[in-house]
C-alpha cells in the first residue's frame, strides 16, 4: 500500500511540471537533479513509511538549476542539487544541505565488449582519437559518443578529478544528453554507445559500468564523485521540509544510501 501511494505521489509530481503548476500546492514536492534520482525515490519510500500523513513528490529531473530556480522564487519549498551553490545563490538566502555523496561511473551498451579501461582511454575516446571498440580489446563496432553539457554536475566533477579530463575537448560526433535519465537510455538502447553519470547499482543491470584505471566506482581510490545536497531558502523551513531533511540524514537513509552504491555524508 506504501508503495501505491507514494507512485500516486510522483504521478502527481509529474503533473506537475506538464500542467503548469496545477497541483502545487498538493504536498511536498522535491525538484531538481537528476543525479541519485532513483536512489532519492527509495528514500522517499521510507520516509513516507514513516509518514503516511505528508503527500511527497519527487518528480522527474529539471535540473540542478531548475530546482534553484523554483525553490529561489518561492514556487517549491525543497530542492535537490548534485552542485555546491554559488556564492550569489547563499546569499539570495539558499541553505544547502549535502546528503550523499554519489560516484561519477562511466558505462556503457553491453555490446562494446569492454568492462575496464585507462583514463588515458576515455579521453582518446572522447576526444575521438579512438572510434572503434576494437581498438580497445573489444567488439568490432564503432563507439558512439554521449556527453553532458558543459554545466553538469558528473561532466564538472570529472573534470576536476579525472586524470586528462580537465582540458578535454570532445569530439563533434558526441551526443550531447540533456538529462542523466538520457544519457542512462542512450547507452542502454544503442549498440557501440558509452556515457557517464552518477552511479547507482541499478546501472549494473543492463549496462557495462567500466572500472577505471583498475577501480570500480565503489572503491575507496575511485576519484570521481557528486554530492547530492537538498536545499531550501533560509526562513521557509515547516514541519513537513524538517521531517523529510531529518529522515534524510538519518541512518535508515544512510542505509538505502549505501544499498545504491553511494556514501552518506553524516557531517
């Protein structure tokens, strides 16, 4: 029954953001990233778990900006971001809240016959130096490129972390995905195709997660990670935002945290 009535809660949150606003006011909607979406849901199960009385929504992605953006002008109470704020959003009176802290994973379709590689080889890659799986040990089949825009969340992380990413210039025949729940579908329904996003171990089903450089996404000496932080506007805080930030510190949180292949930030 739980599970019932928190997808009519997503449902509605959905509505949401098609009809324009109409269903606003119908609980507490949670918007932004698409960064640890799925792993937010479960966590969003359990909490309503634990309070049936609160309608949640945590509807599709819109962005880590657009959660700013709507939570900044007062049409959404709670937002979800995979960025720090900038110094002109805190003192538009954000409050930032880090939850979890969410490996950058590269996959992709199985078809590429490759499960590990170099960062040296992500870049030829993404640079377009390399074309062809076969290149790289693995099938005869030419790569098909997915990237982010230049603000995403994964793409700054990685390249503020990955070994030859930070002056990277991708090749002209890269997609460029416009959510992270498009990028994940690219790589899963097109043959030849690698992409990057926040890892989850949902991705492991259907998908290649590659290690890199030896390492899987869920090691310690993985380099690369985003955090996941709520935020909402200083002085708007209500009982219902405090229950839902309360129970997404808390170590049941942590746990489903865990469970997803993230770390739970308890500071």
């Amino acid at each position: 029954m739980r599970r019932s009535v928190f997808g009519l809660a997503l449902s509605l949150g959905m509505m949401f953001f098609h009809t324009g606003g109409a269903v606003a006011d119908a609980g507490l909607n949670v918007v932004g990233t698409g960064d640890g979406l799925e792993m937010l849901r479960e966590i969003g199960e359990g909490f309503a778990g634990q309070h049936p009385e609160i309608e949640l929504s945590i509807p599709p992605s819109i962005g880590s900006g657009g959660g700013i953006a709507a939570v900044s002008s007062g049409a959404e109470r709670l937002g979800r971001v995979a960025r720090p704020l900038k110094e002109s959003e805190v003192g538009s009176g954000l409050i930032y809240i880090p939850i979890a802290k969410i490996p950058s994973a590269v996959f992709t379709h199985p078809s590429s016959g490759v499960s590990s590689l170099s960062s040296e080889d992500l870049v030829k890659l993404y640079s377009g130096e390399i074309t062809n799986w076969s290149e790289l040990g693995g099938a005869d089949l030419r790569v098909k490129l997915v990237r982010r825009e230049d603000a995403d969340s994964t793409l700054q992380v990685l390249r503020g972390s990955m070994p030859g990413w930070k002056d990277l210039k991708f090749s002209a025949r890269s997609k460029t995905a416009v959510t992270t729940q498009d990028a994940i579908n690219t790589a899963m329904n097109v043959e030849g195709a690698i992409a990057f996003g926040p890892y989850s171990r949902p991705l492991e089903s259907g998908l290649s997660v590659l290690m890199v450089d030896g390492h899987h996404p869920t090691d310690d000496s993985y380099p690369s990670a985003v955090t996941l932080a709520l935020i909402y506007k200083d002085g708007t805080m209500d009982e219902e935002m405090e229950a839902f930030v309360d129970f997404s510190r808390s170590e049941k949180a942590h746990a489903l945290i865990e469970n997803y292949g993230g770390v739970p930030v308890t500071n």
